[in-house]
C-alpha cells in the first residue's frame, strides 16, 4: 500500500471519513462468509481531466453482482456514479485505482445474511501497472493451474463476489510458487477459462479466439472494449471452447482486465508463444486501447467522463 493513500478519505455509506477510520466490526458477516461484491476500475488522467473509464458499466455490474447474490443496495446507480467521481475530487487524484464494495455488515452470525445490512464504501488509491511495466511490451510467463474456475449452478461466476476470489488466490499463489507471473484456470470440462483476474485471448491465423461465458469466466469490461476495437480494426473475434493444448501453439496470446489492461503473454507452461515476444495483433490492440483510456483519440463510444474539480 502506498503510504499516501493513507492520508485520504473513502467514502463509507454515503459520508467521506479519514482512511484509517474506515473500519468494520470483526462480527460482520462479511468476514465470516465472504458476503461482498465488488468493482475495480481505473481513472485515468487525459488531457480533458481525470476519468474513471466505463463508470457507468462497471456500477451496472456492481449491480448486477449485488442482485445475483440478493443483496439490495441502498443507493442508486447514479449516486453510486457521483459518489466514485467525488472520491476522485476529494482526495484530489490526477490518476488512481478505484475500488467500490458493497458487502454484509454487522448485526448476526449465521450463514442466511437477511438481517445484516448492505453497506457501501468506495476507496481509491495509488495503483501502477498490475503485472509491472516491463510486462506490457515484453510480456509474461504464465502457466496452467492445477485449480480450475467454478462449476457452472455452484457458484455464480457472472458476479464479481469476493468469495470468488478465494479461487483466484489459490491459482494466482500457485503461479508464483511455480515462478509464473500469472496463472490461467480451466473449467469444469479442462477447457480454457481465464486468469486469475484477467479475461484471455489467443490468436491464430489472423483470428483472435476467447472463451465463451459458459467457460466460468467474469464478462470483463475490458473484454468488451477488445471486442469493440478488434470490430473497428476488422480483426475477427471467436467465443469458443479452447482446449489447453490451443495455448501452446497460439501465434498471440494476451490478457486483458482493468488491473491488467492489455498485456501480452510470452510464454505457457515454459512453452514459447510466437515469438515470443508481443504480436501484431496484441500491439495493435493495446496501443488503440492505451490511446483511448489515455484520452489521445476521440471518445467515440462514449467510454470517458471526464471529473472536474
């Protein structure tokens, strides 16, 4: 944690308090059940200000998330909206990462969660590049994990629930044990799912393919906006099955997320993709997308909206 996020202010159930006074009880139900959804989003900063990119689609999510697991918020997407680009402004960032979480809070233990309130806080801190810098050009070594993402009618994989991210944990600390940057997890069937906390893609023949949402993974906002440029630059998508056997002789592959952004992957299980280094492709991708979320072109899909202090 950066040092100076600690001298700003989050925004808890619709009052800004000072960072280190956030604090929940330890009989909340969310830290014995892992009751919370979340959203991690990026602001920007552009030359027409700071911008949380696709704030709208991501509280949408944050909703959507909060409904799959019954969870009714006490707030409205639109002040959920206003209250993300107000910890921008008071805490006076240029660029952050942005953090909104919705979870049970404090009032009874026992796994049925009705009685315990919905509280909402929303953070935002100092956040670099999710894989380091170096990994955006050259790329990262990953590998396949021996843990697979979650059963399809066990555990919702179309809402980003904290407790999801248990199996993430365990594919992402498996992967630097076994000195990867990042794992990828199959689904139930052995077929390709995602990362621990990116959306995947290979290329083949001119073709980018990704798994389809009934491989267990998250619709990544990110995801979205690949799709949209690779449209824009004529490069055709595929959703589809993919065995793992597909990733080792990918001309490209790349992950994409809101912490991860673009980044290119150099390596599978120690096999060599391509050349091992960033694709065609994969640049090309990652360039008009850093262009938009930088503010170099124009907002055509109405993807920013711009914070002024």
């Amino acid at each position: 944690m950066d040092p100076r996020d600690e001298q700003g202010k989050i925004w808890m159930n619709g009052q800004f308090i000072p960072w280190m006074d956030a604090k929940v009880h330890v009989m909340s139900h969310v830290l014995h059940y892992g009751s919370s959804v979340f959203e991690g989003m990026r602001c920007y900063k552009t030359p027409q200000g700071p911008s949380i990119f696709r704030l709208a689609d991501h509280i949408r999510r944050l909703f959507d998330s909060a409904k799959i697991y019954r969870m009714p918020i006490p707030y409205t997407q639109a002040e959920i909206i206003a209250a993300c680009n107000e910890t921008i402004r008071v805490n006076k960032f240029e660029s952050a990462y942005v953090r909104p979480l919705v979870y049970r809070g404090y009032h009874s233990l026992g796994v049925d969660p009705t009685k315990c309130p919905v509280d909402v806080v929303i953070g935002a801190l100092n956040w670099g590049r999710y894989l380091g810098e170096d990994a955006i050009k050259n790329g990262v070594d990953v590998g396949v994990s021996s843990w697979h993402r979650l059963a399809p009618n066990t555990m919702p994989s179309m809402a980003k629930a904290g407790s999801n991210y248990m199996n993430s944990q365990l594919i992402k600390q498996e992967a630097h044990l076994n000195g990867y940057a990042e794992g990828i997890g199959l689904d139930v069937d052995g077929y390709v799912s995602e990362g621990s906390g990116e959306n995947i893609y290979l290329v083949r023949g001119g073709k980018i393919c990704t798994p389809a949402i009934n491989s267990s993974i998250l619709a990544g906002i990110t995801r979205d906006c690949v799709f949209t440029l690779a449209a824009e630059m004529k490069i055709p998508v595929i959703e589809t099955k993919i065995p793992r056997e597909m990733l080792y002789i990918a001309d490209e592959i790349f992950f994409s997320g809101t912490a991860a952004e673009i980044t290119p992957i150099r390596s599978v299980d120690h096999v060599q993709i391509g050349s091992g280094s960033r694709g065609p492709i994969t640049e090309k991708i990652q360039r008009r997308y850093f262009d938009y979320i930088d503010g170099k072109c124009d907002d055509i899909y109405g993807w920013h909206d711009f914070i002024k202090f």
